[in-house]
C-alpha cells in the first residue's frame, strides 16, 4: 500500500472503496499481517518471559462505574515496571483495563480504540455498549494463537451504557468468552484476593466516592497477597489508576485525586491492617 501511494500520489483503492464499519475487517482484508494473531513467534529456546500487567477492578454505583488498576507489572519473578499504566478510556463512554501480556495488551487497546472511532465516522453514531464488549470479545478470539503460545490478553470493560442509564462490567476469558458481572468484577493474578475484598465491602447504594474507596481498597488487599500486584507506593508517590465513568463521559482521577484515597486506605489500615469488615460508611 505505501509503494503505491507513494508512486501514484494518491491513497490506494482500498481507502476509497465502501466497506465495513469494522476497522479490524479493513485490515483482515487488505493488511492482515499487522494483526497480532496473525503473527508468527520466532523458535524460542527454553522460558520465555515478557512483562505482564496484573489487577484490574471495577464496581458499579447508582449513575455509573469505577475501573481501576495497579501500576506493577511483572516478568518472572521480578518486578518489570513500577509506573504501568493498564486502564485506558475506549471512548466517550467507556474504558477498558488490561491484564496480561503488557505489550500485546497495549496494542489490543490502541485497536480497540481505532475500532470504535471508525465505527463512528462510517456509520455516523456510536456502538451500543453491548456492541462494544462484542467488538472487543471478537479481538480477543483473535489473539488466541498467542494465548496459546503464553501470550495471553485478558481485559476488563467497563462503561456507562446511555440507553439503560447505568454502569455495566464485562469481562472475559483468553477464548474472547465474555460475561457480564454484576456489581463488581476483578481480573489478573491478584483477582481472587480483590474479588473477595468487594464482596465484603460492596453494596447496590455506594456513593461515588465509596466506590472509589472500595476498588483502591480491593487493590490494596491484593497487593497484601498477591506479590505480582503492587500497592500504593508513598514513597516514589505511585498511586493506582482509577477511572470513572458516568452520564458525563470517562473522567480519570488526577494524581492529586487518586493519591487522597489511596492515603485515606493505608490511614486506615493502619488502625485494622486486614481491612474494614462491614460495608463501607
């Protein structure tokens, strides 16, 4: 396609052609080889380690949803980043969060993104939630080859769906299998220890800022067991990720924002180490 642009001066047919709404179909005809699923890996010769983002959680509250993230990700037993960002706006009115290969992760992401926006400059409105999260199962399916190869990707998306008027989560397996959870989801190595902290805590009435409260305090928690997970580092000021979407659109919490929870949760943990044990106040 660059050859031919460059000695005709003008885009190829295949840009000027109609086609599907689909920016992943585009590229399945006319540039397949940039999908990651359709790449080849090398031989490699014993373990192969890359660097893997860990915990994503979300909850829902009465007018819409919080995702988080913590900022380690890992390779091995070693600790390859401090400051990974792993949850990112998809669009307006949504967001994803990765877990997983951090590389591949990223680049399913920036798809993901391209996905939606081309959806809407051809078809001139956006994708239902629900057609968003199977947008994003589709490519999922199609980084399978990968994930059997180690090079796993497993989100989770969260949104404000307009025509329901509330928060929803979904979440999936490494098939592109998708679910939609109830109240609160968590997925990567340290999910099972963040799962049960809000289970404890969550309830359908939080405020919004209880609900920011309860994810940093699941990370937290799952950091306390999990070693791939890493928690609030007052230290070096790293802080998780938390985001929040509503009727208003993705708004991720500055610096400033996500460093006053994370300092309210440790506050606290000093007094009960293992954490509140009735619904948050």
């Amino acid at each position: 396609m660059e050859a031919n642009t460059r000695s005709t001066g003008r885009l190829p047919d295949a840009f000027l052609t109609p086609g599907s709404s689909s920016f992943m179909d585009f590229l399945t005809d006319h540039s397949p080889e940039i999908l990651p699923g359709n790449r080849s890996l090398p031989p490699v010769q014993g373990a192969f380690e890359a660097p893997h983002g860990t915990t994503i959680v979300a909850a829902t509250f009465p007018g819409g949803v919080v995702l988080a993230g913590d900022r380690r990700a890992t390779m091995g037993n070693m600790i390859a980043q401090r400051d990974m960002q792993k949850v990112f706006p998809a669009d307006e009115y949504s967001a994803v969060g990765i877990a997983g290969t951090a590389g591949l992760a990223i680049e399913m992401v920036k798809l993901f993104q391209l996905e939606l926006e081309h959806f809407e400059k051809v078809e001139g409105t956006t994708l239902s939630l629900e057609g968003k999260a199977n947008r994003l199962s589709t490519m999922i399916r199609g980084n399978l080859s990968m994930a059997m190869q180690g090079l796993a990707v497993v989100p989770l998306f969260a949104g404000f769906d307009v025509d329901r008027e509330k928060g929803r989560i979904f979440s999936y397996d490494v098939t592109g299998g998708r679910s939609e959870e109830q109240g609160y989801a968590a997925t990567g190595s340290g999910s099972l220890f963040a799962r049960g902290s809000m289970k404890k805590l969550y309830r359908d009435d939080l405020t919004e800022e209880q609900a920011l409260t309860l994810v940093v305090q699941a990370l937290y928690d799952a950091a306390d067991d999990d070693s791939a997970t890493g928690g609030p580092d007052l230290a070096r000021r790293l802080f998780p990720i938390v985001t929040v979407i509503t009727d208003e659109g993705f708004r991720k919490l500055t610096d400033t924002e996500s460093s006053a929870v994370a300092r309210s949760v440790v506050e606290r943990r000093l007094q009960e180490p293992d954490g509140p044990r009735a619904a948050l106040l």
